[in-house]
C-alpha cells in the first residue's frame, strides 16, 4: 500500500500575522518550517503574494509600500485604518526586508535541508477584500484599472472585481511576477494558483479563455526550464484547479491539456474556500494525467453541508475520512490549504499533528476513527446551479438516498449519523438502510458538528455492509415531516 504523504500550502499573511516582531529572525523564520516538517511532509508550499508581494518584490509592489506605521503599533493607509493583525502583517513583512532577510529565501533554502520539496506557490487572481476599494492589500494595477475587472459592470460578489485575463496587460503582469520568483529563488517548483480565487474571464469567455491559459501555462513553463538550468536541477511546475476536470476546463483551467502537454508536473483538484469536497473525482483525474503527473487532492479547512450551512472546522476525524477516499482513488498527495500551525489551523494542536504524522498514510488511517461526511461542490461555471445532497425535507413515508463516499472498506464498526435542525420534534426517527442493509438505531456518539446540527440521530451498520468505494444511505421518514441538515458515515476501527 502507498504512503503516498502531504503537501502543505503556507499563505501569504499567516506568518507575518500571527508572529511577534521579534521572531522576525532567520531563527524564527526556520520555526515555521519546523512545525510542517512531519513524516509524511514532502512539499512544503510557500505563497509570496496576493495582488502584492510580502516580499521586496521588484515587479509587484510590497505589502507594506504606501503604509503609514506608528510609534503606537497602528497603521493607515489610504485613509484606512488597519486592524491590529492587518498592520502586523506588513510591518512584519517590512521588519525583515529591512533586516537583510528575504523570507522565501530562508524558508526554501531551510525546506530543502530539511529534505522537503522546496516550493513557491503564485496566486494567480487574488481578491480578498474588493469590497474595500482602498484596502491595503490591493494593488495599484487593480485599483487604478477598473475596465480589466471581469465583471465591470457589476459588483455582486467578489469574483466579478477579479482581473479578465482575456486582457494581454493582466496576463503580461502576471508572466512579469512569474519569471521574478524563477529568476530570483532556488525553487524545486512554483506553483501557479488558479483557485484564487477562480474566475479568470467574462462569463461567456471561458472557452476562448481556455486557449489563452494554455498559452500562458506553456511560456511559465519555458521559464521554469530556464531555472532549471540556471540552477542546477529540476524546477516543476504546479497547477490548483477546480475539482473536476470538466469544471476546470469549463472554467478555462484545463489542466488535463496542459498535463497531456507536458506543461505541468503536479494537479491539485481542491473546493475553493467554503467547503472540502467530498466527492472530488480523484480516480477519472488519475486516469486522464500522465502517469508522471504527481496528483493532490485539495483539502481545505471546513467543511459545510450545504452552501447555507454554518461552516464546522475540520477535525483530524474529518481529514481521515476525506483522505481514506482520495488516497483509495489514487491521489499521490494529501494536500492541506489553510491548515497553518496557528490562527487558520484545524480544531485543535493535537489535530493538527495527527493529521500531519498521519494523513498522507492510507495503512495508518485505516487504524483511526474517520468521518465520511456529506457536503458539497463550491464551485461551477457562471449560471450553472450549485447541486448539493442536503438540507433535505422529508415527508411522511419519503425516503432519499445519498451517496457517501469511504474509500477504504471499514474494519470495524460503522454508524450512519443524520443530524436534525433546532426545530425537529422530540420524536423524530427514520428508518434507515445502508446498501439495502437495515440499520437499527443506536446511541449518538458526541461528535462535532455545525452549529446549526441540535441533535444527532445514529444507526449501526452491520458488519459486511460496506466495502470499497462508496455506500448508499437511505432514510425513510414513516413520521411527521422532518429536516436532515448534516448526514456522514461513522468508521470506528477494531481495538
């Protein structure tokens, strides 16, 4: 069985942000990778930029340039006040240029003698906080450009305020960054983040879109091999894309091409932001990419049921659960986005080191409680619906199945858990089956769920139910009508 281990994703901010000035050293830059290095570690991720750089960066401007600090520790800029965490992160930033330290140089340079895949990861499209115009995070290109916005006549949701790269300018300040961080860094790879924040045309552009990607891909690519013979050894190129082939190339973000082209080395199908997805098509990408493709299935830090849903930070369980499934498909690679050693990190320490020690390992998770549970896709084409299993209401004598996926056969015991919302009646009982096979109701673990989740109800699965791959739950309501909000699959291993 494959240990296939973890890549982990390290943003742009959390460092800067979540650190004291006075751990602005080459010692306390060293620490951070410290805390990713585990056993199963083989790439550690680091992300130089947003719309600006956190780096003294010669195409983008800095992340400090334009900030007005003071004595007291608080910061304006373009007549915003900064939040205390917000001006944190770029005086730290700043703190460091100007003690002679570049931040990426160390941590590479550190990752690598760790024994680490050593890369940058770009963000290709950024926009945090668009709603706020004057924002510091944003670039004098963004603002200062209004008409190369994807949406410009609208600004319902972030993602119209992102940059059309059907505009030549935004693709060629875009290539400019590119080439700096090959031409300054010794790298094992750059990744080019497209899922940041995954809208790159006007909508009923993506297909000609497609085609200029692909050529922007390609020159990247041409770049990365100019760095691996200035360097010395290997430079890969890495993609973040959307998690099925079909939405990705939909989107412009055909990576199975740009695989097929030899364009790319490593894919990470991944949600965007709101949820991990529980059903990415891990075994159709396996089949589509070179066999020379290394493949990573993106994780991210929540998970939601629904698209409505209060978000649940991610536990060691959840991760397990979701992993068991990619890593049973045929994912290379577990790869953890937001999940940092601080601030934006899963529940608690001790998860996060379990998840590190143990989440790229298909044999280990086997041995530990997992949870399969149900939420949904977070991203799809302008003006396709979001489909999605829950809520669910159901009537008197309704039934609904839904198709939880599992990965790896249990070897212990399973429970199927349905959650009910704040106003489900006091007698409110299914009947449930799993693959056809009856399950009598149970005790309810304690577990943790949404805060929208008051009460869970949980049935035995018997032995032999569930094999490899996927089960299929279904409820019947015989009572009054009820909600469904959360539903999972409950593996507990053998002691």
């Amino acid at each position: 069985m494959q240990t296939a281990g973890i890549a982990i994703n390290e943003d742009n901010s959390h460092f800067f942000g979540s650190r004291p000035p006075e751990a602005m050293t080459e010692a306390g830059l060293r620490e951070l990778i410290d805390h990713y290095a585990g056993p199963l570690t083989r790439e550690v991720l680091l992300n130089p930029n947003a719309m600006r750089a956190s780096y003294a960066a010669r195409t983008w401007e800095p992340i400090w340039e334009g900030i007005e600090f003071r004595e007291d520790g608080t910061a304006c800029h373009r007549g915003m006040e900064l939040k205390p965490r917000g001006a944190r992160w770029p005086r730290n930033a700043q703190l460091l240029h100007e003690r002679g330290l570049n931040p990426y140089a160390v941590w590479l340079a550190y990752a690598r003698e760790k024994g680490l895949g050593a890369w940058l990861t770009m963000r290709m499209n950024d926009i945090h906080s668009v709603d706020e115009p004057n924002n510091f995070m944003h670039s004098a290109f963004w603002r200062e450009h209004p008409e190369f916005r994807r949406v410009p006549h609208r600004f319902a949701r972030w993602q119209d305020a992102a940059l059309d790269y059907g505009r030549p300018e935004v693709r060629e300040r875009s290539l400019a960054q590119a080439r700096e961080l090959l031409e300054t860094f010794d790298l094992d790879g750059l990744e080019l983040d497209w899922m940041r924040f995954g809208y790159h045309f006007r909508p009923g552009h993506e297909a000609e879109g497609r085609e200029l990607l692909t050529e922007f891909v390609g020159q990247v690519r041409a770049l990365a091999q100019q760095a691996a013979a200035r360097l010395g050894h290997p430079v890969k190129l890495g993609v973040r894309v959307p998690a099925r082939p079909e939405t990705a190339a939909e989107l412009g973000m055909d990576a199975v091409v740009w695989a097929q082209a030899g364009l790319v080395d490593m894919v990470v199908p991944t949600a965007f932001w709101a949820t991990t997805d529980y059903t990415m098509p891990i075994r159709p990408w396996k089949q589509l990419l070179p066999a020379s493709v290394t493949l990573a299935a993106g994780l991210e830090l929540n998970s939601r049921a629904y698209p409505a849903a209060p978000p649940l930070r991610n536990t060691a369980e959840m991760v397990f659960g979701y992993a068991a499934n990619y890593l049973w498909q045929g994912a290379d690679r577990i790869y953890l986005f937001n999940h940092m050693d601080s601030e934006t990190a899963v529940a608690t320490e001790t998860d996060r080191l379990r998840i590190l020690n143990l989440a790229g390992d298909a044999a280990a998770i086997q041995q530990q409680v997992r949870r399969h549970v149900v939420t949904y896709t977070d991203t799809v084409q302008d003006g396709r619906e979001v489909g999605y299993a829950l809520p669910v209401s159901l009537g008197t004598n309704q039934f609904r199945e839904m198709r939880i996926p599992v990965g790896y056969a249990p070897q212990g015991a399973v429970q199927a858990i349905l959650g009910l919302p704040k106003d489900a009646a006091e007698t409110t009982a299914f009947e449930v089956r799993v693959n056809g096979v009856p399950c009598p109701a149970a005790a309810a673990p304690e577990l943790a769920v949404a805060e929208n989740v008051v009460r869970l109800l949980a049935f035995t699965v018997p032995d032999g139910a569930v094999g490899d791959g996927e089960c299929v739950v279904e409820v019947r309501n015989p009572g009054n009508p009820a909600q469904i909000v959360w539903a999972e699959v409950l593996v507990m291993p053998k002691a």
